[in-house]
C-alpha cells in the first residue's frame, strides 16, 4: 500500500547520498536510517494464527543494516543512550524506518504492524511524543489505525508510568498492546490498563488454569492474547492445547515459524510455511 506522499518521499530518499543523509534506500529499496555512527533498517516478524497458519500482524524490530543479511538486532543502542532526548530521537527514527519500509510493501489487506515501545522510553516520552509520530504519519499519508504501540514490561511501581504513556499514545489515535511475562502478570494489566492486546511469554505457562482464565477474561473484554517467543515444539504442544480446549483461536509468533527479515511474506507464503 503506498501513497503520493509516500512515492514522493521514497523518490526523494531514491536520489539521496547515504554520505550526505540521515536516510536513504538502498539497492534493494530499504529505508535505511543513520543514529551516530551505526546505520539501521528494519525487519519484520510474522504474528500467526494456530491452524491455518496465516499471519494477522507483523512486529518490526530496528537491525543494523548489511547488504547481506538480515543484520543485528539493535535495542541495546537505547541502553546505553546518553539521554532521554538521544532515546527519544532513536525511537522516531526507527518508527519512521519501520512504517516506511512496512507500507512501501504492505498491500491493502495487509495485516497489521506491531511497533515496540522501548523501556528506556516510558520515563522520556512526554505529552507532544504521540503527537510527533502521528504528524509524521499524516505527511506521509499512511494509516496510523493499522500501528498498534507494544509497551514494554514493567514493574508494579511503574504502573502509573505505563497508563501515563498509554493515554498519551491514545489520545492521539493509537491503538496499543502490553508485554507480559506471565498469565498471571497479565491478568493484572487486564483489569488495570484495559490495552486493545497484551503479548505474553509463551516460555512463562505455569499451568493451564491461569492460560485459560486468561483468555477467557480477554475475550470476555474484547482484549486480544498475543504469546511471543514461541520457540519450540513443547512450547507449541501446550498453547495447541489451550486453544483446543478453550475453543478460541490463538496468536503467536517466535522462531519455530519465523525469522524477523526486511521481506514481507505473501499470505499464501506465510501459510505454506507454517
């Protein structure tokens, strides 16, 4: 799915000198940005629905950037940011990567992108942040209701951070997700948060019961269940079994299925590969 705007600004990026610019495409017309002295794009992880196999989401994660590959995964660059103001660049700059190189590829019935919140972020982001990447957004003329904002874990201390961030992020239109690092956790932010989904590690299920009364409360309230890091066949044995047992469709992403790459895959594709 592309846009005038969107054309216009590749073209733009198309005739730009990677020595000269803070980004630019390369010869396989990736976006590719620069932060200091690292350059980075994006690649995107397929979210897929137990069954079928068919992707409903993608999550987009920031990689240094190499001809060859896929790259290096790059979050630590925000660890060890010298400031908020340095983090909070980083994250637009990866935003903007990774809704460009989403939706110079998506078609209109792709699904949706997933876009992760660093942790580093909740204590910088301020009421004008949510602003900046909608503004950013509308001149390029791309949806923003396709985005859902994933915030990260955190502590029962920061809660009142995370429902700062998330009203921030919801007043200017967004739909937003939560991280888990259990059912349990989970069922916390449920009643407390009231996100649009809540991503859960899948390598943190303890028993059934709490799974289940989990996705029995979500659906309940129209919140989607999302497990991430999906990694093995155990792991995938016990959510087939929730599912079937619960009769609700579950989501999940990780590496049994997918490596994050700079391609979208084809929805046949997808399910094929599933």
């Amino acid at each position: 799915m592309t846009s005038q705007a969107l054309d216009a600004y590749l073209e733009r990026l198309n005739n730009a000198s990677h020595t000269a610019s803070k980004v630019w495409l390369d010869e396989q017309e990736r976006a590719v940005g620069r932060y200091f002295n690292t350059s980075l794009t994006s690649a995107f992880q397929p979210v897929r629905a137990f069954g079928d196999g068919g992707i409903v989401a993608y999550e987009a994660f920031a990689r240094s950037y190499s001809e060859f590959d896929d790259g290096l995964h790059l979050w630590k660059l925000l660890d060890h940011a010298a400031s908020d103001d340095e983090s909070v660049e980083l994250d637009r700059l990866c935003r903007m990567l990774h809704a460009v190189n989403y939706y110079r590829q998506a078609g209109s019935d792709a699904p949706e992108l997933h876009l992760s919140v660093h942790a580093r972020l909740l204590a910088a982001v301020n009421s004008n942040h949510g602003v900046a990447y909608r503004r950013i957004l509308s001149v390029l003329e791309l949806p923003h209701d396709r985005i859902v904002l994933q915030l990260p874990v955190v502590t029962p201390n920061q809660r009142w951070l995370l429902n700062y961030v998330l009203d921030n992020y919801r007043r200017n239109g967004f739909r937003l997700g939560v991280s888990a690092n259990s059912p349990l956790e989970a069922l916390g932010l449920l009643d407390k948060v009231r996100p649009d989904l809540i991503k859960v590690d899948a390598r943190e299920l303890p028993d059934p019961d709490s799974v289940g009364l989990l996705l029995l409360r979500a659906a309940e309230q129209g919140v989607r269940i999302f497990f991430k890091r999906v990694e093995n066949r155990e792991v995938f044995d016990k959510l087939e079994q929730y599912g079937s047992a619960l009769a609700q469709s579950i989501h999940a992403q990780g590496y049994l299925w997918d490596t994050p790459g700079a391609r979208l895959l084809p929805q046949g594709e997808g399910a094929q590969a599933a």
